[in-house]
C-alpha cells in the first residue's frame, strides 16, 4: 500500500459540451506544466504511478504531468466527477505496493477524497484550484487515517 498520496485536480478547462471532452485552456496547459515542474525537482517520487480520470482535461493535465517525471499515465475509470470518494479510498486499499501515487480529477471528487481521507467525511473537503495538488501520508487509506501534509496550487509556484 503507497503511503504517499498525491491527489490533484486538473487544470483549467474550457466550456464544452459533453462534459467528458472538454480540453484544458491555454492557461490550465500552462498551470499543468508548471506543477510538472515543480514535481520532476522532487527527490521524493521516486518510482511513482500515475493514474488519471479518463476525462480530456484529466488526461491532458495526467500527460504533462507524465512527460515532466519520464513517466507513463495509467487511466483509472472511477476518478471521475461523479465517482464517490468511498470508491476509489477501497481501490486504494487494494494496491499491492508502497509507491506513490498521483492521481487526476475533479471537483467534487478531489475535494471529497481528501475530506474523506483526512477528516473521515467524504461530504466535504478542500476546494481545489485548478491544478492544486494535495500530498497526503496514511499508513491506511480509510477515512480519518491519512494526513495532509502539503498543498499546493500553480499560483504557488513562482
């Protein structure tokens, strides 16, 4: 089981119907790119998987993400906008090893898992920036067991 876990939401996204095509802006591709950044300077990641919503905007914020560490993305059904945080904390529960994780998403779900995760309620949690990142530790991913140890958001990042 990972006991590092970093829960990010995507970058900005334009308007667009249906919903699970909408690409990233101009800007939301540049706030994914700064995070990579931020990311690939980390000694701390090392031998990470990456897991995005299968959403456009997910995928495309996953890929920068992935092209900054040297890393390949996974895509992982139940991390998206709809999806309840209990899902995937019980897929969590069931990874087999001890990398860090990344994984991709959305509002209200990125939110939801973290409140989930940190404060044992997956009714609420923190708002996330477009292309926040949350890093968390537990030694058991079930609700009120993990701990926020950072978060961060492009504007951060200078």
């Amino acid at each position: 089981m990972a006991e590092r876990l970093l829960i990010m939401r995507h970058g900005e996204a334009g308007p667009g119907s249906p919903d699970i095509y909408r690409p990233l802006t101009e800007r939301g591709l540049d706030e994914t790119r700064r995070v990579g950044a931020w990311l690939a300077g980390r000694d701390d990641l090392a031998g990470l998987r990456l897991l995005a919503s299968p959403y456009r905007r997910a995928r495309q914020t996953a890929d920068a993400i992935a092209e900054a560490l040297g890393h390949e993305v996974e895509s992982l059904s139940i991390l998206t906008p709809d999806d309840p945080p209990q899902a995937v904390a019980d897929w969590l529960l069931e990874q087999p090893d001890d990398r860090p994780l990344i994984l991709v998403s959305h509002m209200p779900l990125v939110g939801a898992l973290a409140g989930l995760l940190v404060e044992g309620r997956g009714d609420r949690g923190p708002g996330f920036p477009t292309a926040a990142v949350a890093e968390l530790t537990a030694e058991v991913w079930a609700a009120g067991c993990a701990r926020l140890v950072g978060f961060t958001s492009p504007g951060d990042l200078s």
